[in-house]
C-alpha cells in the first residue's frame, strides 16, 4: 500500500512539473518552470507578473479563457477577409449578377471583369485562391507542427490583411490588369491557409477531453459570426456610387489590429506558464481524477 501511495504521489508530481524532467535551463533561481518574456507575448508576460491570472479561480482558468477568446476572434477575422471579394463581385462583373441587365455592361463595372467573358475572368480569380487554399492548407498543417505558434499564426494574419488590402488598392490606383488580381489571390490563399491548422492547434494545447464538445461547438461559432461580418462590412461601399476599394481596405486594417492583438496577448501553449499540459484521453483523465483525490486537477483538465 506504501508502494502505491508512493507511485501515486510520484505521478502527481509529474503532472504538475509538466509530465516528466525538465533541464536545468528551463528552471528558474527557485526551481520553478521559467516563463520565457518572447514564449508569453510581452502584454500577457506583464499581466502574468502582474498577478492578473489569479482573480479567476485559477490561473489555468485565466490562461484558457484568454486563449479562447484570442482564437475565437483570430479565426472570425480570417473569415471576415475571405468574403469581400465575393460581396463586391457584382460591382466588379455586372454580368455575373442575374439582377443586372446586360446594357449596363458596357459602362458599368471593373475592367477586365465587365466585358464579354467577365464571368469567366471573375472565375479563374475565384479558383487561383481556391486552388492556393487547399494544396497550402497541407505545407500550414506541417510548419504549424515544427514553429512557434504566435509567430505563425500572427504571420498569416498580416499575410492575409495585406492580401485583401491589396485588392482595395486595385481601385485606387486605377489597376485592371488580371494577372494582378490573380496574384494577389494566389498570395491570398497561402496566407489564408495558416489559419485552420494552427489556430486548432493552439486550442489543443490548452483545452482536453473534458467539456470538449461544448468548448469546440461554441469556438467555431467564429465561422458564421467573421462570414456574417464579412458581408455586412463591405456591403457598405459595394455599390455602384461608392467607392469600392474600402470593402477590401477596412476588412485588411481590421486583420492587422487582430494580429496585433493575438501577437501581443497569446501564450500558445500551458508549459510557457509553467501549467500541465491537458488531459487528452477518457481513460487517462479518471485514471489522473482517481490519483488526485481532489478537485483541483479536474478543474485545470
């Protein structure tokens, strides 16, 4: 019985050490994880030190809200820059529209999309950034598993912001050239595909087997609310007598104060806080309740 109280009592210790050995660089002066300033992101760095972590029940709980709510908003504002292009289309490509009349093509509309073989043009832009988004999404998922998540992902924000900005530029520097629309889009997609894999990824570090469907049904609510935004926003100037270049130039801004946001705030992973990782498996988070005795693992799993 002594035997197994001590191997119980062992595990315990490694679970909230971080589940095994740790090397001397990685302790600080009173043997406790260190909390590295360029793994935390500086904001969350100050409010870690700050004590800010500890009016939630715990610092777990505050570390996990946070990132939470970081992806959440991450995700939706990559959602927001995919769906100016297809809000502002039927300004671009009268004829693509069922509501317009074709006189009107000749006068109204974007060269070279307002011509003869408009819908065909607005075609192959729709499939360079489709084509790019998924044969990416395969490179994202790979980098994603072998770099520092806050790095990559902010990356792909600003990536993504420059890309849509850039068509809004289209207007205002009088550009009609196709390769310059299907260029961009290439870009577009590439940046684009950042966003699914590591922003799943910084949620599997954080979040375990408990409540798995709840916490994961309510953050991909992101889809619909940046889809929702994304079509309200650009709606504003996608008319005929607006300038349409800011429905992709407010969309671009508003990606760049996201990446800000999600470069200064997000700690990517629990180890960078000195917490344990979560528990992954049914079987492993009863086995790891029974040897605790307590409540407070089952909490922070």
């Amino acid at each position: 019985a002594l035997k197994s109280w001590m191997e119980k009592e062992a595990l315990i210790s490694r679970r909230e050490s971080g589940g095994g050995r740790r090397a001397s660089t990685d302790l600080d002066w009173r043997g406790q994880p260190r909390r590295s300033f360029i793994q935390m992101a500086p904001v969350t760095w100050i409010l870690e030190k700050a004590g800010f972590f500890r009016v939630f029940t715990s610092r777990r709980t505050g570390h996990k809200s946070l990132v939470w709510v970081l992806t959440f908003f991450c995700y939706m504002s990559y959602h927001l820059s995919r769906k100016p292009f297809s809000v502002v289309k039927s300004i671009l490509c009268p004829d693509c529209s069922h509501n317009a009349s074709s006189s009107d093509n000749t006068t109204d509309g974007w060269p070279p999309f307002n011509g003869k073989h408009g819908s065909t043009l607005m075609g192959s832009v729709d499939y360079s950034w489709l084509f790019t988004y998924a044969i990416a999404l395969f490179f994202s998922g790979q980098i994603a598993d072998r770099i520092n998540l806050r790095y990559f992902l902010s990356f792909g924000m600003i990536g993504s912001g420059v890309s849509v900005g850039l068509l809004g530029v289209a207007y205002f520097a009088g550009i009609h050239k196709l390769y310059y629309f299907i260029l961009v889009q290439i870009f577009g997609g590439a940046m684009q595909s950042v966003g699914l894999p590591a922003s799943v990824a910084v949620m599997g570090h954080w979040f375990g087997k408990e409540r798995r469907g709840l916490i994961m049904g309510l953050w991909n609510t992101h889809t619909p609310c940046g889809n929702i935004l994304g079509t309200v926003i650009p709606s504003f100037w996608a008319t005929s007598d607006r300038p349409w270049g800011w429905s992709f130039l407010v969309p671009g801004f508003i990606m760049l104060a996201m990446a800000t946001l999600f470069f200064f705030f997000i700690v990517v992973d629990p180890k960078h806080v000195g917490l344990p990782a979560p528990v992954h498996s049914l079987s492993s988070s009863l086995a790891h309740s029974s040897t605790n005795g307590t409540t407070e693992h089952c909490n922070e799993n």
